[in-house]
C-alpha cells in the first residue's frame, strides 16, 4: 500500500522558522508562518516590499549559509534556484529539520494545504503536492458552503466538550457522532442557540437540571 502524508496542525507559535528566498512565493510562505505565531528569518540578497517592510520578518540581506537551516524548527526553499534550493534540502535532511521547498515536492518533507479559515473552524485540502491549483479551487468551494453558523456550531461543541469534560472525566461520548445534522445547523442559523445547546447535551448524555447544572 503507499505511504500518504500524515496531516498534522503544528504549533508554530514563538518558534524560530527559515524562509530562504526573497521573491513572492517566498513573501507568500513567510506571512503564512509569521500568521501563525513563528518567528520569521528570511535570508536572501535581494527581497520583494512585503518582506523588507513587514517588522514580524527578520530579513537578513546575503546568501543562505551551508548548514545554517539546522538552527531551526522548521524551513521553506523559495529561490527559485535549484542549486541553492538543493543545498538547503540536503541541510535539512542532514539536520533532521522539516522543509517545504516550493514547487519542488520531491524535495519537501512537508507540503502544505489549501485552508478555509473561519475562525477557529479549518478545513484543509491536499493533494499531497500534486496541484496546489486543484486545492485552491476545490478551497473556494468550501469558502462557499461554509457559513458563520457552522462556526456558532463549532463554539457550541466546545462549550458542551467542556461540560462533559467536568461533569464525566472526559470528552468521549459515542452521541457526538450523531450530534451534528442539518437540524442542528437550523437551530443555529435560527439564532435558537438555547435549544441547540440542550441539543448537544442531551447528544452526548448531558442533562440539564432546573438549577441549570448538569449531571
């Protein structure tokens, strides 16, 4: 059977990222890091306004150094050049250190994925590097399908995952699995967050007493 990419969501907040390259995939990968909490070095002689203006990049202005990506968590190749590219693909390797390198999917230990955000609800589309325009449009489809309420719903879920948590020990509960339909989604959009509440506990084995506890 083939090996598929295994998806994760990391935790980049406050950890030291490399972006090596100056153009506009390299611009576009940085503020995707700098977005998610990393700090941002990027090393390239010359770097377009979005990175040479933006105080979350630290830019420094001369050529990638043999061996220095293994200072870092995590780190992107985006010259364009395939000798410079290859240098820090072989780095990384040798340093153990993940590396996404741009337009090169042979070259990348990780890839990255389409993302429709909306708030903390993110739905991520991946073709494991073989069309990120694929994943772009099959993206914006999902932009349009998902709504505020599905949102509302997610806030609810976690409101309830918190009451089963106090009230059991855990957040486990075979009722999530039939938790979510399209009557919970109209309750939502019909501002009837009471009831979808009620809706969620009774789900999942909560009960609300009069005094507004739940046992």
């Amino acid at each position: 059977m083939p090996a598929y990419p295994y998806p994760v969501n990391l935790d980049l907040d406050g950890r030291p990222v490399l972006v090596v390259g100056g153009g506009r995939v390299a611009a576009a990968k940085a503020t995707g890091l700098a977005d998610a909490g990393a700090r941002v070095t990027v090393v390239a002689p010359e770097a377009v306004p979005p990175l040479t203006d933006d105080p979350r990049f630290h830019w420094q202005r001369r050529p990638y150094h043999r061996g220095e990506v293994a200072s870092y968590r995590l780190a992107v190749a985006a010259t364009g050049d395939p000798v410079v590219d290859g240098r820090v693909h072989r780095d990384a390797e040798a340093a153990g250190v993940w590396l996404n390198s741009a337009d090169d999917p042979a070259h990348c230990t990780f890839t990255l994925p389409a993302v429709s955000r909306h708030g903390d609800l993110q739905v991520a589309v991946s073709t494991n590097g073989r069309s990120p325009a694929v994943a772009a449009w099959i993206r914006r489809l999902l932009d349009r399908w998902i709504r505020p309420e599905h949102a509302r719903v997610l806030a609810l879920a976690s409101e309830v995952r918190g009451e089963l948590r106090e009230a059991t020990g855990t957040t486990e509960s075979p009722g999530w699995e039939d938790a979510f339909d399209d009557q919970l989604l109209e309750m939502v959009r019909g501002d009837q967050t009471d009831a979808a509440r009620e809706r969620l506990r009774r789900a999942v084995g909560l009960v609300a007493t009069h005094e507004g506890a739940v046992r």
